[in-house]
C-alpha cells in the first residue's frame, strides 16, 4: 500500500441533515413526496412508450469460479453483472459493488421492473467476497436476498450512514459492516476507499425517505483509480472529487433511467458525460443500463446517446456485455453490443 493513502486527510464539511434529521443534497433539489410518487407510477401505467424492453435475447458471458481465481491477482479487473452492480478482483480480492442478484428492482416479488437477462454467475459460485460497497439503498442497488445470501461469504460490508441498520435486520453481524458520512475513508490492504457525495435521495417505503445517505465510492490502488457513481443528477461535486482524487483511470457513471420528471436526482447521458470530465476520468464505463427497465425512454437510448456524446466530446469509452471481463491498463471493449439486439 502507498503511503500517500494513508496521509491523506479530509477536511470537507460532512453530509448535512435537516432538523428532522433527514439528509439532504449539498444543491437544492425538488422534494419527493406521496403525490409525486403517484404521478410516476400513473405514467408508468398509462403512457405508451417505444421499446421499453428488449425483444430479442441480450449477449452475456457466463462465469464460473475457476474462470474468476485464473484471473492474475497482480491486478484490476472489472466484471459487470448488470445495471450498476460490478466484480472486481482486486490484487486478489473479490469485491461487489452494488450486487443486485434478484429477478426484481422491487419490494415484491411478483411485480416491479424485471431483469432483461440473468446474473452471469450466482451468488453460490461466487468465492469468498473481501468486500461489498453499497451506494444507496434503492431496490436496484440493495437488494435485501443478496445480502442475506452474501452475509456469510464477505468480510465487510461499506454502506452509507444509516444503511447498517437494514443490513443487521437481514442478517449481517454489525462487526463486519463499516458506515460512512461523505469524504470519510478506509484504508484496505490493497486500496483506500473513500465514500464521497452525490445528488440524489435514499428510502425503500413511504414513510422513511432520506433516512439514509446516498453517495459515490472512490476507489484507490497502485493498479489505478476507480470512481463509482452510485445514483446522481448532475451537481458541481463531480468536480470537486475530480479535483480531489483525479484523474481516474476507469469511471463507472450511471447513465440511465433519465426523465424530465426527476432532473435533479438522474443525468442525461450527456450530462453523464460531462460528469466523466469534470471527474478528470480516462475512460468511462456506462452503468445503471441494460438491465431493467426504469424510465420512459428506450431500454437502448442510454447507450445510443452516450456513445454518441462520447464521440463527439473525445471521451474513450468501454461498453463490455455483461459478464465480460475488463482488466486496468489492457485494452478495453468497444463494441456496440446492443444495436444487433435493437434490429430485432
């Protein structure tokens, strides 16, 4: 481990709360509420919309065990397995970010948004996980049978303030989960991690929105730095955690699930984009796509858009199937995977 992980020391202000105790974002944004929560959902149910979900069968990559411990434990590889949830061997390690196993983005399990394709491996091929780090605890990125099925298999959970508390009523042992406030750090043997702010809101029922804090990972080794967006509008933070820990060798920035209804909490590709430089990244990784469907626009309008923008910005981007895997400072896929599936 580098020593200039372990000297570095944040000063940042903390994530603030309301006097109610709820957190709120460092940049003002719209509220949610009940009846905004019903306008969605009545548009969900009404409104007409072109290819919401793919016809035809999406590429994937199965894994198994044997395939993930033949990867070199002497660097950085990336694995996705769908919407924002990666695999990462790091210098030997496996970590999760994000896992979201289920058939479901959903409290239930008989309605919700459903996976386009499966997990490329299950959680019982997995081996043995050092660590998972949680974003948020919205339904597609904390998913309470992953966790209950993980609790036995990882060392350490890292989650947002207040994201322990549902971890422990699921199982986890309170000894193997560490909490954090934006710009608070850890130090692992092969990294330092530092939980850092994004715009965005947290709560899974009705009654406990923003109970939780929401928030983005950055990911430090002396293979390359990594930066995971979590869940965020667009917000003059990506700036400031570029000017902080950039540049970054590899970005993984939510670009999906857009909508005029909610600008404050989710980004255009573009502005997806734009994040990606502000952060000083080398490479982009779109993520929080492909998976379920979230939004109204089209299951591939992400990708078309993102890649586009890319483009035209002079941004290298890498768009790997999932279960496909990616390794810090090796050349990275590109192929437009989705367009054959978009023909169909």
């Amino acid at each position: 481990m580098a020593h200039s992980f372990a000297a570095a020391q944040d000063q940042s202000p903390l994530a603030p709360t309301t006097e109610s105790g709820k957190f709120v974002n460092q940049e003002p944004s719209e509220p949610s509420s009940f009846w905004r929560t019903v306008k969605i959902f009545w548009r969900f149910m009404t409104e007409d919309r072109i290819d919401p979900e793919p016809t035809g069968e999406l590429p994937m990559q199965a894994l198994s065990r044997a395939q993930l411990d033949a990867l070199s434990d002497d660097a950085v590889h990336v694995i996705k397995l769908g919407h924002s949830s990666l695999l990462l061997k790091v210098m030997g390690e496996y970590w999760l970010l994000d896992p979201v196993f289920s058939e479901r983005a959903s409290p239930f399990g008989f309605m919700g948004p459903k996976r386009f394709h499966p997990a490329p491996i299950s959680i019982d091929e997995l081996p043995p996980i050092a660590m998972v780090l949680i974003s948020h605890n919205h339904y597609d990125h904390l998913d309470k049978k992953a966790v209950r099925a993980l609790a036995d298999k990882t060392r350490e959970f890292l989650v947002p303030l207040g994201v322990d508390k549902n971890l422990q009523e699921w199982g986890v042992s309170a000894e193997n989960i560490q909490t954090f406030d934006w710009w608070q750090s850890t130090i692992d043997t092969h990294a330092r991690l530092t939980f850092t702010p994004t715009q965005h809101f947290s709560g899974r029922g009705l009654g406990d929105a923003n109970e939780t804090l929401w928030g983005s990972w950055v990911i430090e080794t002396e293979h390359g730095k990594l930066f995971f967006s979590g869940d965020s509008g667009y917000f003059p933070g990506f700036k400031t955690i570029g000017d902080r820990f950039g540049p970054f060798d590899l970005t993984f920035i939510e670009t999906g699930a857009y909508n005029e209804d909610w600008p404050d909490v989710h980004m255009t590709p573009e502005q997806s984009v734009t994040a990606h430089k502000d952060l000083r990244g080398k490479t982009m990784m779109p993520i929080h796509n492909g998976t379920f469907n979230l939004a109204f626009h089209a299951w591939y309008d992400p990708l078309e858009r993102v890649s586009e923008t890319a483009q035209q910005r002079g941004v290298a981007l890498t768009t790997p199937i999932v279960g496909e895997v990616i390794t810090l400072g090796e050349p990275m896929p590109q192929e437009a995977w989705w367009k054959p599936v978009m023909a169909e």
